[in-house]
C-alpha cells in the first residue's frame, strides 16, 4: 500500500511548528539558567580556609571503589590536598590552583595518564566550582531542589547536602564523596 506524498503546504506547516516547539524548549531552558539562585558550593561549614579540612572520603568506579580520608589545607591561592585509604596508604596528593589541578605521587594502580587526567579535571571542577574566574563559571547551571544544592556543567555534576558534597562524573560513571568530619576538642571527648 502507498501512502500519498504530503504536500508541500502541510509539510512546511509541520517545520514550522517543530521549529516554534525547539525555540520554545530553548527558550525556556536560557531562562530556567538565569533565574537560578546563586549560592556557594563551598560553605564555612563544609570548609574553613585556615585550618585544616578533614573528609570521609569515597571514589566509586563501575568496577571498583576507594575510601578513607582527605585531608585538605588552604596554602596562599591554592589547595593542597591527600587521600589516604583505610589501611593507611596515601593513594595520591594533589594541588588545585585558578588554572589547573595536578596529581602527585599517585599509587601505581591509578598512575595511568587517562585516569589521572580525568581525577584532576574531576577535581579542578569541584574545587573551582564557586571561583568567579574559572573558565567553565559561565556555563554552570546551579539550582536547589528539596534542600539540596545542585551545579551542572555538562556531563558533571555536583550534589551538596549540609555535612557532603558529590560529585558525579556521568561521562566515565565516577562518584567522589566528600563528607566532612567534625573535630571535637580533646577536653569534650568522653572516655
């Protein structure tokens, strides 16, 4: 059986109304981005710039996962940071600044150039993600959704939550997590 060729008055009308529906969509979508709220990832409850930041932390793979504890400090326009895992082995040091991020004395199983790259561009993003100056700052979507701050830049994602921040990189299916540890003074702990 045969369908009749639409004609031309009816195919130029459905073009014209698929394009009144995409710049509706893009439209709406510019607008959703400027109306968003403005706050920090990076709060005074969730980092102090002149003492040291102490983090549970977890790195999930599709196929494997890391955790232990990041310890971060503030060193002039800079942040220094270690990862150690729970037996006690510094997996990797880094140091993010306004322009980049890099990794240092990365333990052998993850010194290979595709994952360090991919963990400093992670990391050089969830640092710099409240830096003004940051080349990726105007391209952020940032909105709140039932208490919960969420940043948008292409296929990564940051999550903050009072005590945790997640950062979820959609592209290789990575999750780091950051939740902070509370320091208590050493005359409130109870024996």
């Amino acid at each position: 059986m045969k369908y009749p060729l639409l004609s031309p008055i009816i195919k130029n009308l459905l073009y014209c109304l698929l394009f009144v529906v995409m710049g509706g969509c893009s439209f709406v979508n510019s607008v959703v981005k400027r109306t968003a709220p403005d706050f920090l990832v990076w709060t005074v409850d969730l980092r102090s710039d002149y003492q040291k930041n102490s983090y549970h932390f977890v790195l999930k793979s599709p196929i494997n996962s890391v955790s232990g504890i990041c310890f971060l400090k503030k060193n002039g326009g800079e942040w220094r940071g270690t990862l150690i895992n729970e037996m006690g082995a510094k997996i990797f040091d880094f140091i993010v600044t306004d322009t980049k991020c890099e990794l240092l004395d990365v333990i052998s199983m993850m010194n290979k150039p595709y994952i360090t790259k991919t963990v400093a561009g992670d990391l050089y993003f969830l640092f710099n993600a409240d830096n003004p100056e940051a080349p990726f700052q105007k391209r952020l979507e940032r909105f709140e959704q039932d208490g919960t701050k969420v940043v948008n830049y292409q296929k990564k994602q940051i999550v903050v939550k009072s005590d945790s921040i997640l950062l979820i990189n959609r592209r290789y299916k990575l999750q780091y997590e950051l939740k902070k540890i509370v320091e208590m003074e050493s005359d409130k702990v109870i024996m």
